[in-house]
C-alpha cells in the first residue's frame, strides 16, 4: 500500500469512527457490547497485520510498538473492569463517575490517536520531500 492509499485508509476510519459513535449512542447496553466484542476482533486482525509489517520494518521500532500494545491493552483492561465493576453497582452517582472516567480514556485515546495522524502526516511530508530530492539528483546526474 502506498502513501496515498494509507491515508485515504485513515480518512476513512475516522469517518467510520464517527458513524460508529453516532450509532452506538442509540444501541442497547447489548448492542454496545456486541459492537465492541466486534471491534476488539477487528482490532487484533489489525493487529496481526501490523505485527507482520513491522516484522518485515526492522527492529528499531519493535520495542516502541510493544511498549505502546501494553499500555493499551493495560488501560483498555483497566478501563474495562472499572465498567464492569460499575455496571453491577448500579449505583448512579458511581455510574456517572465511571462513564465520565470512560468518556476522558476515550479523549485520551482520540487525543493520541490526532499525535498519531500528526506523525504520520510529517512523516508523509518527509517521504516526498526524499523522493522528490532523490529525483532532482537523478535528473542532475549524467546518464551512463
């Protein structure tokens, strides 16, 4: 896949980010956990092509993606039975909290994924900025 392709792949999950959240927001509790069993095997058929393609990368950025795969999957743990825990309280007050603690992860998360979109568009600007220097110096160059 190409630059470009990736980033229309990227645009596009961000739109269906926010037809996912619009949709979830008039789902059943049931509907909602349904959606995220769902999305939680999309994310590691993801995560096992990424796992490929990082392989295939090189190992200067392994233990940046380790790193950033247990901090999710520790927060998302984290968060998950925080809910869990919650739900059964069927405490108000208490279920107010957790929503608002779940609603600042789902920020975070939204927020690091725009650092995320940010990186990447500088390392897109970088990628043609090498190619179109590599092409000014092949003209330059005399034929052999």
């Amino acid at each position: 896949m190409n630059v470009s392709d990736q980033v229309n792949a990227l645009q596009q999950r961000v739109g269906d980010l926010k037809s996912s959240f619009d949709a979830a927001r008039r789902e059943t509790n049931e509907q909602v956990k349904t959606r995220i069993d769902k999305l939680k095997a999309d994310i590691a058929t993801r995560q096992d092509a990424a796992r490929q393609k990082a392989g295939q990368a090189a190992d200067r950025t392994e233990s940046q993606w380790q790193s950033l795969k247990a901090d999710a999957a520790a927060k998302r743990a984290g968060v998950q039975a925080r809910i869990d825990r919650k739900r059964d309280e069927r405490d108000a007050k208490r279920a107010e909290d957790n929503a608002e603690d779940a609603e600042a992860d789902a920020a975070d998360a939204l927020d690091y994924a725009s650092w995320a979109v940010d990186q990447a568009q500088l390392a897109v600007l970088d990628a043609i900025d090498a190619r179109s220097w590599a092409d000014a110096r092949a003209a330059a160059s005399p034929s052999s």
